[in-house]
C-alpha cells in the first residue's frame, strides 16, 4: 500500500513516489521516497497512517521564519529531521503561500499584487534552478537519497507544491522517470487539495470581502507554465537537465548510480 491510498487529512497531497517507471524499465520502489507538505496539521488518525512508513529521514525545506509561525511537524518515531533552507527574501511569494495557509494579513504584499502572482510563482521556478540556497538544498536533498541510512525519505516545504514539486522533479528525473510521468505527478497536486483549496478561499473572503480571488488562486495551485519556467531556465543556464544536475547540482555518475540502487526495484 502506497501514501497515494492511504488519504492523510492533514496531508492531503501527500504521496509516495513509488510505482513510477525509471530507468532501465525499473519501478521506484514503494514506501522509501515520499512528498508532502508541512506535517503540523496531521491528525491523530494520521500518524498510526504515517507510522507504517516508518521514515527514517525527513527533509524540511522551509526557512526558519516559516517553520517558527507553523504547527510544530508531527512525526511518527524518532526520524533524522534535516532543514534544508530553499529561500530568497528577493521573492515575497515565498511568505505570501506561509501567510495565506496560516490566515496572516496580506495587506504587505502589494507588490506581488502589481507583478501578479502567476508571474511571481513563473519567477520562483526560474529562481529554483539558479538561486544558490535553492541549488544546495536540491542537491543536498539528492545525497541524503544516495545513503540508504536515510530511507524512507520524506521531504516537505509549507504546501507541498512548489519546493517540494521541484525537489520530486529533480529527484525523479535521476532516477530515468519520464517526463510526462513526471509533469502528471506535479499536476496532482490540483486534483488532491481541490477541497482545501476551496475552503481556505472561502475563508480569505470571509475576513476580506474585497479580496481577489484570482490574485490568491494561482499561488495555491500548480500549472504547467511553472514547471515550463524551471525546464526552460534549466535549458537557458545549462543547456540540458543532465548538465543542469553535474553542473548546478554537484551531482556526480556516482551520486546517480547509488540513488537508482536504492530506489529502483
């Protein structure tokens, strides 16, 4: 049983990576490699859930500020919790999904209103192939993977979308899985946090009638056209992807070839 049928309440778009064809025609072994977003929500039903994964590492991509105004993780065992910082104060998107997932005011954020915010999350994907602490915590995030000490690995950002949906990129691209199989896994993410969604919009026009909709809704999603932003500055930058991983990442045949053996059946 994978994470994709076990329905965490507190998790919603959480998943396990597993069952996905690599390289070779080899599957991504279930239960050692799972996204989610921050796990302060978790309910007490969902640990017990959580437990039969047993993880043994869990990769926090939030910067401090972020992890301090957040429920505390709720974890099951005594798992290594590594932080692995993916921020640039450049881009106030980054506190504008914190503030919109905690009910924070939004009045500071007017200058993301004028850029827009389609084009500020555009923007954040560019910035996760180039910014230095996006590149070292993607690429310390993919050596964790190689030591099977680590596994089952969790990583996590706040939502669990656009940090974490890079990270699963990267790491699903190392491992020989498909593109198209790839960009279907980034896009579940609409599909699995629909209700949430919903809700959380609801509740932004209750506290603020005047608020735009159309403004907020693009940060809680995920579309295509942000996964073409990260591709497209990966090609700009680097050429390939496959320089994009040696040459941005630090990431070696050796570092591949131990990532495959231990997440690929």
């Amino acid at each position: 049983m994978t994470v994709r049928d076990w329905e965490l309440v507190g998790a919603p778009n959480a998943r396990d990576l597993g069952g996905l064809v690599g390289a070779d025609g080899r599957r991504v072994r279930a239960g050692l490699l799972l996204r989610t977003p921050a796990l302060g929500r978790l309910t007490d039903e969902d640990l017990p859930v959580l437990a039969t994964l047993a993880p043994a590492c869990v990769v926090d991509l939030r910067y401090a500020a972020e992890i301090a105004e957040a429920p505390p993780d709720r974890l099951p065992g005594e798992p290594t919790v590594v932080h692995l910082p993916v921020h640039d104060a450049a881009h106030p998107v980054f506190t504008y999904v914190s503030a919109l997932l905690l009910g924070h005011d939004l009045e500071a954020y007017g200058a993301l209103a004028e850029q827009g915010t389609p084009a500020a999350m555009a923007a954040i994907y560019r910035w996760f192939v180039t910014g230095e602490s996006a590149r070292r915590g993607f690429g310390a995030a993919l050596r964790l993977a190689a030591d099977p000490a680590n596994l089952p690995l969790v990583f996590h950002c706040s939502a669990g979308k656009d940090r974490t949906g890079w990270l699963a990129v990267v790491l699903l691209t190392v491992l020989g899985v498909d593109e198209a199989a790839i960009r279907a896994d980034y896009l579940r993410h609409n599909e699995l946090t629909v209700s949430l969604r919903e809700v959380l919009l609801e509740a932004m026009r209750r506290r603020r009638p005047e608020l735009d909709v159309d403004a907020v809704r693009p940060v809680l999603e995920v579309r295509p056209e942000y996964l073409d932003a990260a591709y497209d500055e990966v090609v700009r930058v680097h050429g390939s992807f496959e320089a994009y991983l040696r040459d941005g990442l630090g990431v070696t045949d050796e570092l591949v070839s131990a990532v495959r053996a231990n997440l690929l059946e």
